[in-house]
C-alpha cells in the first residue's frame, strides 16, 4: 500500500545521496518540464545529492540531458546505456549494453516488428524522437496521436513479445528491444562505475521517483521508491508500487519530493 509522502522517514531523507528520477509525467507536466521541477533538480545538485534521469528517451535526448542538466548522467532507452559528461575532461561518456554489431541485428529484428505493430494496429504510430534511439523500437500511443484503448496497447506489447524482445509500457509510449536489461540493470552499472555507489549496499539512501507500469523494477527494489500522484492511473496494471505517493501529479509532485529531502538536510 503507498504510504503519503508527509510519512516519509526523516531519518532517512537526512542520508539520501542519490536520487533517481523518471522523465516524461514524472518531472514534467502535459509534456513540458517546469520551472519549479527544473529547480528542483538544481536544488538537490547544489545539495551535493546526485540526480540521475532514467528514462525510456533516447540517447539524443540523454546526450543533452547529460551536458546540459544539472544532474550525473542519464541511463536511457529503458536501461540500454547511460551517458555522463565529465565536466573536468570535457568529455562525454557512453557506456552500452550491447555493442555495436548486437545494436545494428538488433535494429533489423525492431524494423521487422515495427511493421508488424504499424500493420496490426493502425491507430499507433511509431515516437516521434525514433530517429534519435540507439538500441529500441518507441510505439507512441498517447504523446503525438489520440489515445489508444487500453486493448490497443496491450496488443503492441504483445506483439514486441510474440517477437521475442522484451516489452515495457510508459505513460506515452510502448518500448521495445532485445537484451536482458531494463531501469535497474543499467542504474545498478552507472552507480557503481560514475558515482562509486553499491546501489544493493545503499539503496536505504537512494531515492527512486516514477509514475508508470515501466518504472516497477525500481519501484519493488528501493524501498524508499516515490510515485508522483499520477502513478494512481496505473493502479492495478504495475507488478509493484512505490512506497510513497505525492500529492501533486507530475513535475509538481517531483516538487514536493525534492522538498522532503532538502528540508531535511536544513
């Protein structure tokens, strides 16, 4: 059962060093990111907690994010990689899942499966942000087209699986790839590899923030997981839940979040 964030432990959010946030319908609202969210992000940055986005965006969003947000780094496509800037060698860096030759079969098995999903259910359409993905396959049906029916979206995933690639459902989008990873796999590596963190030592002072079915991964390993309010949309429909809900959907619940732990350090 999620507990309302006002019981979350002070003790712990004194500690918390890493915060781990999802993107879309997590940090923004309607599809844009806010003043106050993005804020928040600079708060817990000059607080000296490490802010790490995990997202199922693609790496051209990620290679921004990473250079330009005050944050860590970004893992991206679901767990595929992440990327982090090195501000003091000016250098980005870019750790894969798979290398370059799985990435390119992998690309041709997606393509073959896209035409399927396009073919078996017209009303989708393939993400606007395709062009920028490295090593997935994004099926929009809700972002850029109207929303599907619940039996539309079950049937893209079901189609990634029939495949044989693994399937997530996000607030907008139906993700697909070949790879045993998601979220917490590649979270687990950037930890340890960027931030020197054993993520299965230290999860009582990491923080997980989320919203949707493709964010359970994190939210049944870290105890301390938050959902912003929005993630009650998805009741029902997730393997696990986080442990603390916001009162405010989106970015304004990131808010709220952000302010449990900074208030606690004051």
């Amino acid at each position: 059962m999620m507990k309302p964030l006002r019981e979350f432990p002070l003790e712990i959010a004194k500690n918390v060093s890493c915060v781990f946030t999802d993107i879309d319908d997590t940090l923004t609202n309607e599809g844009q990111l806010g003043a106050r969210a993005y804020a928040a992000l600079h708060g817990l940055n000059e607080a000296g907690i490490f802010v790490v986005p995990v997202t199922g965006r693609p790496a051209g969003w990620c290679d921004m994010i990473a250079r330009l947000w005050p944050v860590a780094g970004g893992v991206g496509e679901n767990g595929a990689f992440y990327f982090s800037y090195d501000r003091d060698r000016q250098k980005m860096l870019r750790f894969f899942y798979a290398d370059a030759e799985a990435r390119k079969e992998n690309r041709t098995k997606l393509d073959v499966i896209c035409a399927r999903v396009i073919r078996e259910v017209p009303k989708c359409a393939i993400s606007a942000d395709q062009l920028y993905r490295e090593c997935d396959l994004a099926i929009d049906f809700c972002e850029d087209v109207p929303a599907l029916v619940d039996a539309d979206v079950l049937r893209i995933k079901e189609i990634f699986e029939e495949e044989g690639a693994v399937a997530k459902v996000s607030s907008i989008h139906v993700n697909g790839w070949f790879g045993d990873f998601d979220k917490l796999t590649m979270s687990r590596t950037f930890a340890e590899q960027r931030l020197g963190i054993d993520i299965e030592k230290d999860r009582e002072k990491i923080v997980f923030c989320g919203d949707s079915p493709n964010d359970s991964p994190m939210f049944e390993f870290f105890p301390y997981a938050c959902g912003v309010a929005n993630v009650r949309d998805f009741e029902g429909k997730m393997q696990s839940n986080p442990a603390y809900i916001s009162n405010e959907r989106g970015g304004e619940g990131f808010v709220e979040i952000a302010n449990i732990l900074l208030n606690a350090r004051r």
